[in-house]
C-alpha cells in the first residue's frame, strides 16, 4: 500500500493547472528580463508591496555529526554539546530583543534518541511558553526515530506532544537523488524527506521548504525540486514559504567541484522560485547571511518578498566561509526594505503580522 508521501510523489496531476511547465521555466531562464518581469508582478499579485521578516534566534545546540554531506563546513571533531542552561540563557536574550521564535537544529550526535530531543523543546517551552518552536530538519526527525527503533508518525507525535510548532524545511539540498548521492550520499532519500514532510504536514505541524543550489546540480534538477514541492503544497497546503540556500564554497570537499554562480545567476533564481512555484508557495524567502544585505536586497525587486531572520547567531553560512554578520537588527531589515521601496512587515513564523 502507498503511504501518504509515496503518493503526493506518484501523483503527478496533483500539481495545479494554474502553475507554468518546465519547458516555459527553461525559456524564461534564457530571457532574463521577461523572467524578471514576470517574477515582479507575481510577486505583486501575491504579496503587494509587502517585504516581512521575523524576529528570530537559531540555536544550533551541536555541531557533533555522525553524517558526512560534501558540503558541510559546519560539523567538527572538535565538537561543543549545549546543555539546558545554555539552550536556555540563548532563548532569554532572544525574549529580550522580542524575538517571537527559536529555530532549533544540531548535528546527528552519536546516538541521540526522540527523548533527548524531547527534552531540549521541553526546557524551552516550560520556561518561555509563548515562544513558536520551529525544530528538527526531516534528517534529525528521521535519525532520531531510526535510534529510538520507532516510525516518523511517533516521533513526530511525541515532539509535537513537547511543544514543537513547526519545522525548518532542510536537509532537502536537491530533491533528486542522483545528485544527492554525488554530495549528501547518507543523508535521507528524496522519498524519505517527501514522507517526514508529508507526514508533519498531515498532523499539524507545517514547514519551510528550501533549496541548495550553486553546487554540481543541472537546471533540470533544480526544476525537478520545484515540481516535487508542488505537489506535496498541492495535497498539505503546509509549506509556508521558500528559502533559496545558495551553496558556500568555504571549507568543504564540495567546494572545488562547484559551479559558482555568478550575481546574475543568482537573481535569476530567486524570479525562478517565485515563478515556477506560482501560486502555490506565496512566500519566497531570500538569505540575507549567504548573499549578504546588497544583494538580498536587489533580489526584493526579482519576486522575493521576505527577507528571514534576525538569527543573532549564525554558524553553518560562517563556517563555510560567509562573512557576513551574524545578527540583522529589525532597524537593519526595515532599512533595507525600505530603501528599496517597499513597506516593511515584521510576522511571525506562521506569517501572520506582528507589526507593520
Ligand atoms: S549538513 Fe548536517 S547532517 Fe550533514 S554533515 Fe553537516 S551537520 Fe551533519
């Protein structure tokens, strides 16, 4: 019998009629101007003039990893292991600055099972309850339930049971698996981040979706990623937005095989998602600590529409070679926002506003 994400995967008609096909994505690729065209007026259909942002801490509690992706700058053998107390004082300096939510994520430590997971969402939700806890990749969701010897559906059941409100969309890189086998060989398959996400999707608990590109993936690929959102967004409306993650080249074996793109490239990406996953994801979502603020900026006029996080702490774009800061002050975001124009929003995590 199919589970829920066989079938979102298998169900190719799933995808709206109102969404345009890959053979006009190639075509707009080559003509840049009519896919920035393009991109500026859906943004405009679906976001107005609006550019949001959230006030937001990461907390990355470890960067111990059993995992080898290519692409990681971040894990180290010289590894740090938060405890509570730390996770907590973290969470404390976020809640002063008002950040309405803590993105939770670590390394695969040897044998981490669901209860210490549980416990880190636990801490936090106990001593800050009005804090939206946006936690665990799909990777971390599918270790920690192979360690504890039980299925997605339970673990997810008992970190939603311990305050978990939604989930980072990562681990996804390219949802083919050709190309996952060539950078992330013992990450999760496409099919097993399709059945994590569906599966939190379907009990309440929706997700960012992202991309990493710039890397050894072909357009095609990247197309092929599109479509796969598509139509799980298609059956569990639960994808809240789209983050572009373009791929660091800093201190990774993945590094010298890369493509690099150029600014250009770039641009022309973000129009891309905003096109290609028209009018199914509404939020496209630019990284202002991979890109930097100039360009994140200039991308607000190629059918961006939220800037991200003030983060406070950024660590895996820093390892791999970033060097941007690691905290934008709300004041930074409007600033930016509005000297392009546009009228600043700060939401919360499910994008609903807090204030304009
Ligand atoms: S990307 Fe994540 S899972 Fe992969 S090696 Fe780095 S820390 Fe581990």
């Amino acid at each position: 019998m199919l589970s829920v994400s066989d079938s979102v995967i298998m169900n190719m008609s799933s995808v709206s009629r109102d969404s345009i096909d890959e053979r006009e994505l190639l075509d707009l690729w080559h003509q840049p101007l009519r896919l920035f065209r393009l991109a500026n007026r859906l943004r405009q259909a679906s976001c107005r003039d609006e550019v949001s942002f959230v006030i937001n801490r990461n907390i990355n509690f470890t960067n111990i990893c059993v995992g080898s992706c290519k692409f990681c700058a971040f894990r180290s053998s010289y590894g740090y292991f938060l405890s509570e107390s730390e996770i907590l004082e973290r969470v404390a300096s976020a809640e002063r600055i008002k950040a309405t939510e803590i993105c939770l994520q670590g390394g695969l430590a040897p044998e981490m099972v669901v209860e210490d997971y549980c416990e880190m969402l636990e801490a936090v939700h106990q001593n800050f309850p009005r804090m939206h806890l946006h936690a665990y990749s799909p990777m971390e969701v599918l270790y920690m339930s192979r360690n504890s010897g039980i299925d997605i559906e339970d673990a997810l059941i008992q970190l939603k049971r311990s305050g978990l409100s939604s989930m980072p969309g990562t681990a996804a890189e390219i949802l083919v698996d050709s190309v996952r086998r060539r950078i992330c060989p013992e990450k999760l398959t496409t099919m097993e981040w399709c059945h994590v996400i569906t599966t939190a999707h379907m009990m309440g608990i929706p997700s960012t979706s992202t991309m990493l590109y710039g890397h050894v993936e072909s357009l095609e690929d990247r197309l092929k990623h599109f479509q796969i959102l598509k139509r799980i967004q298609c059956q569990t409306h639960g994808f809240t937005e789209f983050v572009l993650l373009p791929f660091m080249a800093g201190n990774n074996s993945l590094g010298p095989l890369a493509k690099k793109p150029d600014i250009l490239e770039h641009l022309k990406m973000h129009a891309l998602s905003r096109v290609a996953l028209y009018p199914l994801i509404t939020n496209i979502q630019v990284s202002w600590t991979k890109l930097g603020r100039d360009m994140a900026g200039a991308t607000l006029s190629w059918g961006v529409n939220d800037l991200g996080g003030t983060l406070m702490e950024e660590n895996i774009s820093r390892s791999a070679g970033s060097k941007e800061g690691q905290y934008l002050s709300p004041q930074e975001m409007e600033e930016i926002i509005v000297n392009h124009g546009r009228k600043a929003a700060q939401r919360n995590t499910l994008y609903e506003l807090v204030r304009s």
